[in-house]
C-alpha cells in the first residue's frame, strides 16, 4: 500500500510515518529533508538521493562515510524499493542501522559545536573553506558542483519538465 504524506496534520502525518515498513523521500532534488531525517528517527529504510555535492557536504558534515539513505534517484528507485519490499529481514536491520546512525551522528552537540566553528571563522575573518579541498580543488569543484550544475541545467531547459 502506497500512501502519499500531503494535506495532513504533522501528528497523523508521523502517525503513518511511524506504521509505514518504508519511507520515501525526495528522490529528485538530490538533497535530503526533514521527512528523511523523521524516516531515520523512527528506524524506518528511507529511500532518498544525494548528489556528489549532498554526499560531500553530508561526510564533511557529520565525519563519516556512512550515509544511512537509499541513496537512489526516481529513474533507478524500482529495483531498490522491490528488494526492501521483499526481504523484511533487511528492510528491519536497515531501520536498526538508521535509527543507531541518527542516535550517533545526527547529535545536537557535533551539530551546534560545526556552525559555532563556523561562525567564530567568520566572525574573525578567517577563510572558510570546503573541507577535504586542499588537494585537486579544481577536480573537486568539478565533480562535486559544476557538473550537477550541467545536470539541472539539462533537465531544466527539457522540453518535458
């Protein structure tokens, strides 16, 4: 059963959220939003994409490599959502691995101590850079900016969006 969050109130919305076996997020934009960061809260698998640059962000941001997304985009979801429907085994140690990853890394403390450090560069004039950028800066900006960039430049101009 598919059933589509919209219209609702954030109660009956966490309500199904809560009794849903799977979540699914934004599997276009390529960024992440809070009904994937509920999904993680509530140990549900949430299907979801990140694009170089959300992934990058996203490693920086929390010092780890593990992303505890589906990290599928709408023109590959099928066959990722038909494995988690048909192995409940791993659709239930997926939102176990969620739910520990939010418990872990998604900590107020990381999060408040990232954007004081953040403000107090600012703050004295320090450069703000991307972290992990100091080699191939060039590589990185191209791979991890530009080229989405090209990518929605695409879709945008598509005569079918």
């Amino acid at each position: 059963e598919l059933i589509e969050i919209v219209g609702m109130t954030f109660e009956r919305a966490m309500e199904i959220k809560q009794n849903a076996d799977i979540v699914i997020g934004d599997v276009v934009t390529g960024s992440y939003h809070l009904t994937e960061l509920e999904a993680l809260s509530l140990g549900k698998p949430c299907l979801t994409y990140l694009d170089g640059r959300s992934v990058m962000t996203f490693i920086n941001t929390f010092k780890t490599v593990d992303i505890p997304f589906v990290n599928v985009n709408i023109d590959n979801l099928e066959p990722a959502l038909e494995a988690l429907i048909r192995n409940k085994d791993l659709r239930t140690n997926l939102g176990a691995f969620s739910r520990k990853w939010i418990e872990k890394y998604y900590n107020d403390e990381i999060l408040i101590k990232h954007f004081i450090d953040l403000y107090e560069k600012l703050l004295n004039d320090k450069p703000i850079t991307r972290e992990n950028c100091s080699e191939y800066t060039d590589v990185k900006e191209f791979l991890y900016n530009q080229v989405y960039d090209y990518n929605w430049q695409r879709i945008s101009e598509s005569p079918t969006v």
